[in-house]
C-alpha cells in the first residue's frame, strides 16, 4: 500500500465495535483482513468439521461470518467503502491484494502512483517488488505479510 502511495492508518474503530485492521481516510476506505479459518474463507475452511467439537467450530465461524457481515454493514452506514481481503489472498498474491485495494481508491476518484513516480532510480522503476520475489517471501509469516502489504 505504502508503495503505492497511499496513506493509510492501522486499527481504526470504523463504527461501534468495529475496527477495520487499516483504513485510508483520505478515501473513507475501509480494510478487513480476514483469516481463512476463522472467518470461513471458501478455500481454506472446511465445510464440515468432524469429531467431538465440530458443532463449536461451526458455531463459532457462522457467528465470526455474521459479525463480519454485520461489522460490513455498520462501516458501510459510516460512509466507509469497505474491502475485505482473505488471509490467503494477501499470502499468495500480495500484489493483487494490494491492487485490489487500489482499485477502489481510483473508483473514488483518488490516484494511485507507482513507487516509480516517487523514485528517481531507473533500476527501482522497472517493477514494484511483490512478495512472491526472492527468498524472503517464504520466511514470511502472515502477519508479517501483512506489515509487508501496508508497507510497515
Ligand atoms: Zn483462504
């Protein structure tokens, strides 16, 4: 996000009891990063849990789903534009992730630049790095990649 050029704040309560994992207040966007599990992403949760605790586990990711739902909604009466991104998409595709994010900015009229626009070294203009460069992506846990994201 940094890279992008965007501004963005960590942990803002959008609404009550509701805090967005980072918004950008400039654009009145708001981002909710997602685990998989505990948020029941299609991919990454299971359907159906087996043993003696399955009941809890659906229990307990059907009511995470509907506070998202919920939380969704209250930052949307805000006047926030929420985004809500999956653990896995930040892990895999990082850049698309960030992109996505991105997107919406322009859809509110806000303008995106490159780190190339900010950067006078023509060997950093090329490309913007994305996790899925080098090595250091695989040393990468997912909070740490989400410090990569917003560029912390
Ligand atoms: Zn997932």
């Amino acid at each position: 996000m940094h890279r992008l050029g965007l501004r963005f704040r960590l942990q803002r309560r959008v609404a009550r009891r509701c805090t967005a994992d980072f918004v950008l207040p400039r654009y009145r966007i708001a981002v909710f990063v997602d685990g998989c599990f505990w948020h029941g992403c299609p991919e990454h949760c299971p359907a159906e849990f087996k043993g003696r605790n399955a009941l809890l586990w659906q229990e307990k990711i059907a009511a995470n789903r509907k506070r998202d739902q919920r939380n969704t909604m209250e930052a949307t009466e805000a006047g926030w534009t929420v985004v809500r991104i999956w653990e896995c998409e930040i892990r895999h595709d990082t850049a698309g992730a960030a992109q996505r994010v991105a997107t919406v900015v322009r859809e509110q009229g806000g303008s995106v630049r490159s780190r190339s626009a900010a950067n006078q070294s023509t060997r950093t203009r090329a490309r913007i790095p994305t996790l899925e460069d080098g090595r250091e992506s695989r040393r990468l846990s997912p909070n740490d990649t989400l410090s990569v994201i917003i560029g912390t």
